[in-house]
C-alpha cells in the first residue's frame, strides 16, 4: 500500500504557534501559481483562479499515485502585495490588493507532469484561468512566521506587530512579499476558529 504523505505535519513551514513568531529558513519551493487583484470576496478572478488550481492538483496526485508515490493536496497559500501596503495593516482597502493564489507541488513532480495534468484537467472540463495558470518555484529563504486564529479581517494586530516591532527590533528588514497559508475553509469553518499561517521573507538589516 503506498504510503500517503501529508505535508502539514512533515515540512517545517507548515509549522506555527499562535503568539510566537519563529524565524526559520525555507528550501526553494515549486508551486501552482495564479495572479490576480482585488477583493477576494468579491472578485470573479479570485474564484476562477480557485476554480483553476485545484482540478490541476488534483491530476498532478492521481498521476504521481500511479507511480507509486501519494500525497494530500497541500493547503491554498497566497502571496499579498500592495503598492502601498498600508491598505494590509491599516485601512484594509481590499481593492487595491494584489495577489497570488498558489498550491504546492511536490518537488519529485516535474515540469512535463504539469503539462500533462493540465491538459488532463482541462479536457475533463475547461478551466476558467488556464491560460494565467503557472507552474514555478519560489525561493524565500529566511522567513518569519506566525500562526493567527480567528477571522482574516482580524490580522492587522498581528501583522502590525510582525512589520513594526518584531521584524526591525531582531535586525532584519522585509525583503518578499507577504505570505499566507490557510488551514481552514471558510465555507465550512466558523471565522474565529480558522488558522493561518502568516510569513514575511526577511533580510538582515
């Protein structure tokens, strides 16, 4: 029987605590990616990029479990960016957010499986961002991380005191994009029990 890996519990970044910022060091990643912007509440982009991704991970596991090697689809993360991104900590002006929906991939999946689930996945039933649709790596590096609880709407506490206090008061400067992972479906999870994972790539000062 092939074993099946659950990523959650075996990389290292998927770990967090609630209150307690870690500094930690990420391996070069390889993920599904698909930019957007604007207000993922609201945004038909944001659901066709969810509605892309997916179906595309999905093959990407049925065709590495057929040769021999099973693994849970990791968790939605997202990189976040703003010209200004003080609309994150301070007026949360979702509309003015940029984004990056992204699944992980395993690094023994290569770029010749993604052509081929994609394909498989479209053909089954045609995807709406296909063509945005990419398959890249991501190399953070030194990272600082944290686990919030609770509703989105109520990170900018948390978030403030990551850019604001923590980040400058250890000697590093922010360097990426801000980071989220979610452990949650907030379809189905009430908004003061979903966890997240929230990263910041930093650089010494």
């Amino acid at each position: 029987m092939t074993e099946k890996i659950d990523f959650k519990k075996t990389l290292d970044g998927y770990h967090a605590k609630a209150g307690q910022f870690r500094v930690l060091q990420l391996p070069v990643m390889q993920y599904l990616m698909l930019d957007g912007a604007g207000d993922p509440n609201t945004s038909d982009l944001y659901q066709h990029a969810l509605q892309t991704l997916y179906p595309v991970a999905y093959k990407l596991k049925f065709a590495s479990k057929s040769h021999g090697r099973d693994y849970v689809v990791p968790p939605l993360e997202g990189l976040w960016w703003a010209e200004d991104m003080a609309v994150f900590t301070e007026r949360r002006d979702k509309n003015k957010w940029c984004w990056t929906m992204m699944l992980m991939v395993p690094a023994w999946i290569g770029e010749d499986d993604y052509m081929k689930s994609l394909e498989a996945a479209h053909s089954q039933k045609p995807l709406p961002c296909a063509e945005k649709l990419r398959f890249e790596t991501l190399a953070e590096g030194q990272c600082v991380q944290t686990l919030h609880i609770g509703p989105y709407d109520a990170e900018a506490e948390t978030l403030s005191a990551m850019h604001d206090e923590f980040i400058p008061g250890h000697g590093f400067r922010m360097t990426g994009k801000h980071h989220e992972i979610y452990f949650g479906d907030p379809r189905r999870t009430a908004p003061e029990k979903l966890r997240t994972i929230l990263r910041q790539p930093v650089g010494s000062l």
